[in-house]
C-alpha cells in the first residue's frame, strides 16, 4: 500500500511516499481503508521531536524524557504520522463485536499514529466511532482530534450553563471545538487568539474575541468563572485576577509550575482551582460530537486539502501559520480513480 513515511527528523521534506507493507488486523482489531487524515499539532511534533528540547516541550520536563524514547532518540520510530482518520472498515478481527466490514467510521489513533496510508489498524475499542452521517470522510476528519481533547478536558471543569468562559488559543485544534461545546453547553464565551483568526474564532460561536498580539486578556480587569489555556503559556499567579472566586484554570498544556499550583490550590483548599488534566482518548467523546454534529450545533470546518502525495506541502501550509480551521489529507484509492 501507498504511504507517508519519513525516516529521519526534520523539515516537511522529510515526508515522502513509499509503498509500504499492508497492515494486518489482529483478532480484535478493524483495518481501515483511510479516506482522509489531517495534520494537526501532534504530527509537527512527532516530525521533528528532534528540535523539541525540554523548555520547547508543553508538557512537564519528566515526560520529555520518556516522550524522547517513544518517539526516537535520533530517528523518529515513528515512521508513519497521522493521528486522526476518517474511512471504511474493510475487514474485522475474529473478536470484534463493535464494528462490521463496510462502516464509515472516524478516529484517533493517538500516539499510534498511522494514517498517512492507504490502510491503518485500530483496536475496536480505540478512539474510533461510527463517523456522522451528514459529513463526508474530508469534513468527518476535521473532528476527532479536538472532540476528544476538548470533551475530555471541558468535562473535568463541569462547565454550567450561564457560566463565562475564555479559551486562550480558540483558534486551533482543541481550541475551535472547545469554543463549539462550551457554546452548546450554555456559556458565554471569549475567544483568544491571533489576528488573522478573529474572524474564524468569531464563526465558531465566540461571543467575544481578544487578540492576544494586541490585548492581554489577563490585564482587561474581566473575570470568568473558567480559563481553558491551550498552550499553558499564562501563569497561575497572573491568572487569578482575572478568575471569578470560585474560577478554574484548566490547563491543556502544562509545566511543573502549574502542577504545583494545581497540587498546592488543593492542599490549601483554595476556592481557586488549577486543573492539569490529560484527556481521556475514549470513543464516547466522538459518538456525543458525531451526535452534535448531525443535530446541527458543531460544525465541521476544512481550511484546505492536500492530496496523500502532498503531505509534505499540507505540513509547510499549517507551519506557515495561515490556516484558519483543519488542514485535511485525502486518501485516494485505485477503484475510486
Ligand atoms: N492535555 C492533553 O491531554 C493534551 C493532548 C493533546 C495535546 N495537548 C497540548 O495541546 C497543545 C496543542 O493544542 P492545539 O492542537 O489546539 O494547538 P494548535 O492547533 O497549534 O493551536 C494553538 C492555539 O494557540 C494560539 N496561540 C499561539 N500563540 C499564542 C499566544 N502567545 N497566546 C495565546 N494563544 C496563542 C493559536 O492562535 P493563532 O494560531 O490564532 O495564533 C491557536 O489558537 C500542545 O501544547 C499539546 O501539548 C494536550
């Protein structure tokens, strides 16, 4: 089968097509027939995690050790990317119960990854659902990724309906969607993020939007009762000012600091929360987003596609910075041409 690999770290040269051995489904697992991937933060990372030293690193310095390993220490193990697809199962494992040949299916194979290949494997209990029936494979892969983040995580702060809520990074991956549920959840929402997205943020939903290159949201003298900081770039002690008494500053990317405040605003019984959570890569977040989707109240937003052999030119469109929703990759097979 066709695929993406790239062998060493680097640019997205790196990134050529090969054919590659066919995957095999184990006994419970489902092969899919890959109609369309995506490139979203986990792909850039993994692509060069050579040039991801400890301080670039969003996550606490103890996992940049064993995140070396997993990914390589001098070569990506890793040889295939692509952590979010859309296709039809082609064939099922002798065990599996949930899935049958021939349903349109969308998921996330996480750190796995996989996708950038005509055909990829997933355990049938994976982060893989039924995919929405109202969208095609392009618009169904835009999901996966930012639904399980951004339901996973949203969750651990019990949003309320009537509630003011800002999302610090509304613009990306888990951010667009994360601004789409809190919305369907009922609460009033600012979005952060730069210039050329103001616009995009605004169409998800946002009731407000701020430029983070031109206001610091934390200095405006507003209050919210949650702070969702995509990349954890803020601190606790700056944020607080700007959290309602009993406020929550969720945290999807997060330093040793922001565990401690985490740890110490508990310990201290503080009515000021920091929460730093990893979500939960689970096939409910997608069936409760595929269920909003098909109801109308998410959308599902395609900036650009790029054929499989261009992978490497949808990699330099996203690192250009100018997208604004999910750059898509689409998988073309023989009996479609
Ligand atoms: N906790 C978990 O389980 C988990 C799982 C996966 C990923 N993550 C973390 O999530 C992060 C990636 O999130 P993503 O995929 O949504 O990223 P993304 O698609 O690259 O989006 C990044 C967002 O941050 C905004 N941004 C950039 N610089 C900013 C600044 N100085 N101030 C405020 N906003 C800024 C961007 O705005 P513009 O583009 O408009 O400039 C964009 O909205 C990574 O740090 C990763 O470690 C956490």
């Amino acid at each position: 089968m066709k695929a993406i690999v790239n062998k060493e770290y680097g640019s997205p040269e790196v990134l050529h097509i090969e054919e590659v051995v066919k995957p095999i489904p184990k006994d419970n697992e489902i092969l899919i027939q890959v109609h369309a991937t995506s490139v979203n933060f986990g792909d850039l990372m993994a692509r060069n995690f050579k040039a991801v030293s400890p301080q670039k690193f969003n996550m606490p310095w103890l996992l940049w050790l064993p995140s070396k390993l997993s990914f390589g220490l001098r070569k990506p193990r890793i040889i295939i990317l692509g952590n979010e697809l859309a296709g039809e199962i082609e064939a099922v494992g002798k065990d599996v119960n949930r899935f049958k040949k021939g349903d349109q299916v969308f998921g996330y194979p996480g750190l796995s990854f996989g996708a950038y290949a005509e055909y990829v494997c997933m355990p049938e209990t994976g982060a893989v659902a039924l995919k929405p029936s109202n969208l095609t494979y392009e618009e169904a892969v835009t999901l996966p990724y930012g639904a399980i983040m951004a339901t996973s995580l949203l969750g651990r702060a019990n949003i309320q309906r009537g509630q003011k809520v800002l999302i610090n990074g509304a613009s990306g991956g888990i951010g667009s969607m994360a601004v789409q549920l809190a919305k369907y959840y009922g609460a009033e929402v600012t979005g952060v993020c730069g210039t050329p997205r103001l616009g995009f943020v605004k169409s998800l939903g946002a009731d407000k939007v701020i430029d983070y290159t031109r206001e610091d949201f934390a200095l405006n003298g507003e209050t919210y009762d949650l702070i969702f900081d995509i990349l954890g770039r803020c601190s606790f002690s700056k944020i607080k000012r700007s959290l309602k008494p009993n406020g929550i500053y969720l945290l999807a990317s997060f330093k040793m600091k922001a565990l401690l405040d985490m740890w110490w605003t508990s310990l201290a019984g503080s009515k000021q929360k920091v929460m730093c959570a990893f979500a939960n890569e689970t096939p409910e977040s997608l069936t409760f987003v595929k269920k909003l989707v098909e109801e109308g109240k998410v959308k599902a937003i395609v900036d650009k596609s790029f054929p499989l052999e261009q992978a490497a030119e949808a990699h330099k469109y996203v690192e250009q910075g100018r997208k604004q929703g999910n750059v898509v990759i689409t998988v073309t097979h023989l009996a479609e041409i």
